[in-house]
C-alpha cells in the first residue's frame, strides 16, 4: 500500500477539483462495484452538493492506507461549523444528546452525503416543494410521535390539508411557507423556548415575514398593543387562525367558525351578540350577515374610543353602509349587542324587558288560576252528577 500513501501526497500539489477527482477514482479501485471494500456508487456524486469534493475531505482517516479498522463516521460540522452549532441547540440536537437517535439528523434531512443536492435544486430534500414530505417523514408518523411525546402527532397531514400545503402542491407557489418558514431550519426549538420562533410572543413577527402588511396593522391594533405588553390572553395569530391547518378566510364553515373563536375571550360580547337578528342567523349556519370583523375589523381592531375605530360613534354610519347603503343617523341607532339585563347601557330596553316579563308571568298567572278553579268547579259538578257548568248559548 506503499503506492497508494505515495499518490495522496503528490495529490497534494494538485488543484482541488482535479485533485478530487483523482481521489475519487484512486478510492474506487477498492470501492467500486467489484472492489474488496464496500461498494460506493460514483456517479451519485455527480448532481451532489459535494461533487468538487474528494473523499478524504469527509473521511479524514481514510487518508490512513491501509484504513483502521472502524473509523469515525464523517462530521458534517467539520465544514458547516455555524449550522451544526445551530443545530446542537435545536430541539433535534438536544434529543440525540439526550441519546434519542431517532431524532433528525443532518442525513435526515439532506439525504446521504454522497447524494446531498444544493438547497435550490429541485430534486433537494429541503427544496421548498419537497420539504414538507421531509418533515412529514417524522412529524406525520403518529407512533413516533407518541414514542417521544411530540405534542402534533399529524402536523404532515394537517399543513398538507391548509391554505399554504394546497398552495406548495397545488399550485407549486415557492413563496407559500413551509416547514422552515414557521420553525426555522438548523435551530428549531420547541414552542415553549423564549428563542422559538413559533414562541407565543414571537409568531406575530413570524407569520409577519411574509404576511408584513397585516402584522402592521396587527401591531397597532387593541390585540397587538396588549401582547406586546406581554398579556398572554391577548390573541395572536394562531388563536384566531391556528397553526398548522390555516384555512381560507373566503370559507363559509371558517366564517362561521371565528365568530365562536371570538367568543372564548368575549364570552359576553357573543352571549348579546347571538341574541340579535346577526347572531341568530349565523347560528343557522348562513354567513351572509355580519360577523365580528364585519363591524370591528380584523387585524385592525381599535377600542370604540379610539378616533380610528371601525365602531366609533363618528365612523358608524360609514360602518353600517357597507351592508346597508341607505342607512342613515336613526338606523346607527341600533345597537348590535343589546342587552335587557344592563340597566345602565340601556335602561328603556331595561324596563321593557321586565315590563314584558311580568306581564307574561301575570298573564300566565291568572288564566292558570282561572283554569285551576274552573277545573275543580267542573270535577265538583261530575261527582255530584251534575253537567258541568258551560257558558251561556248567545242569543240566535
């Protein structure tokens, strides 16, 4: 094996691609298909992000002839220092230190080194039309996911069923957000982590790097303002639109839907709201009325206080119009979330509503005392024998 110590250190003065090559072949003539030693495809190298590569640049002790016995499997980090420190702090890193080696690894998501294709190439495991089935590999599997407690046990098939899955394999959009888009991609970091870029405090800037004019809008809104000032019952965007399965807005089931999501922090809003001629309509299932971000926007929601505001008294009337054209100052009168038992919001509607209910009950009260002693005045007459009193015939 003399020679073969010999050729690598004369390779050393040669240029990297030649010299690479010539590695690759000198390797072959033990690792090809007929050689003593385990068989390495060549051509795979071919389309490879490492194709400029020689092989001792992954195999260091290979440079050894003859080769030890069992050398150490290549180091990725060896070359990609910054994304194997980034991945050393990921959730995946973490776990193979814990000794989980069913976590991801680099392999895992880049295929066999020896196959591994630049990011933008199409036939890319991480290209953004192929990652999604990557990630599913894993994150779709629901035994794996009860073997290491993963929270979302079929994420695969929930993003697949979404506005940005149907988006990537529908209409093959590059732009549509992927798995990386969301959790990053060397640095992913559980949910609960302040660094997580799905942190409850962190999604609004998230979703916001594609989605940047509503985060604008979002972040001068009532919502916004309060979970910037680290109110964890202010809503962001996965409340209202969840993570994995974001629908369409244009869906009649997803209209209808939201005005109950509404409803888990404006509990009372939506109790007054459903007494309305609105509410009740919706309640029927048809969405051609208005709903909450009908009135009070979406991602712009302002305080009734606030100039700005959809619902201000001074911006009503342009509010009403945009279902009601010929509305005017007596039609803004209305109020959409009415309530009889709030005496002080409206106390005509107050006094009404127990003006109607006493007499209801008065009403109810008297014929069922006028039943009742007609009743026992009836029985009375049928025990003695007697016909049961009737009122007088009129007159023909």
């Amino acid at each position: 094996m003399w020679f073969a110590a010999l050729l690598l250190a004369l390779l050393a003065g040669v240029p990297a691609p030649a010299r690479a090559q010539a590695d690759k072949e000198f390797c072959s003539g033990c690792h090809g298909t007929d050689g003593p030693g385990p068989p390495v495809e060549l051509r795979s190298f071919e389309p490879s992000a490492h194709a400029r590569l020689g092989c001792v640049t992954c195999h260091k002790q290979a440079e050894e002839v003859p080769h030890p016995e069992r050398m150490a499997r290549p180091a990725c980090g060896g070359c990609h220092r910054a994304q194997a420190k980034e991945y050393l702090t990921s959730v995946h890193g973490v776990a193979r230190v814990r000794g989980e080696q069913e976590a991801a690894g680099c392999t895992d998501c880049h295929d066999l080194p020896h196959r591994i294709r630049r990011v933008r190439d199409p036939d890319s495991w991480v290209y953004p039309l192929n990652l999604p089935r990557t990630c599913g590999r894993c994150h779709g599997d629901p035994e794996l996911a009860k073997r290491h407690g993963i929270p979302v046990a079929n994420a695969y098939q929930l993003y697949m069923d979404s506005i940005h899955g149907k988006a990537i394999t529908g209409s093959g959009l590059l732009v549509a957000a992927t798995c990386s888009s969301c959790h990053g991609s060397h640095a992913i970091r559980p949910r609960l982590d302040p660094a997580s870029r799905v942190h409850r405090a962190n999604v609004p800037a998230t979703c916001g790097s594609c989605h940047a004019g509503l985060l604008a809008a979002y972040r001068n809104s009532i919502h916004g303002r309060e979970a910037a000032a680290g109110n964890p019952l202010a809503p962001i965007c996965i409340d209202c639109h969840t993570a994995h399965e974001i629908r369409r807005v244009e869906a009649e089931a997803w209209k209808l839907e939201i005005v109950k999501e509404c409803g888990t922090c404006h509990a009372e809003s939506l109790r007054t709201y459903r007494d309305t001629f609105h509410g009740q309509v919706t309640a029927l299932g048809f969405a051609r009325v208005a709903r909450c971000s009908d009135c009070h926007g979406a991602h712009d929601i302002l305080p009734a206080r606030d100039a700005r505001s959809r619902v201000n008294r001074a911006n009503l009337l342009a509010t009403c119009r945009r279902c009601h054209p010929a509305a005017n100052a007596n039609f803004v009168k209305y109020d959409p979330h009415a309530d009889p038992e709030n005496r002080s919001r409206n106390p005509l509607l107050y006094y009404a509503a127990r003006f109607m209910t006493w007499l209801l009950v008065g009403v109810f009260a008297f014929f069922g005392v006028h039943t009742t002693l007609w009743g026992a005045r009836a029985l009375a007459a049928k025990r003695r024998g007697k016909a049961p009193p009737s009122e007088p015939e009129e007159p023909a």
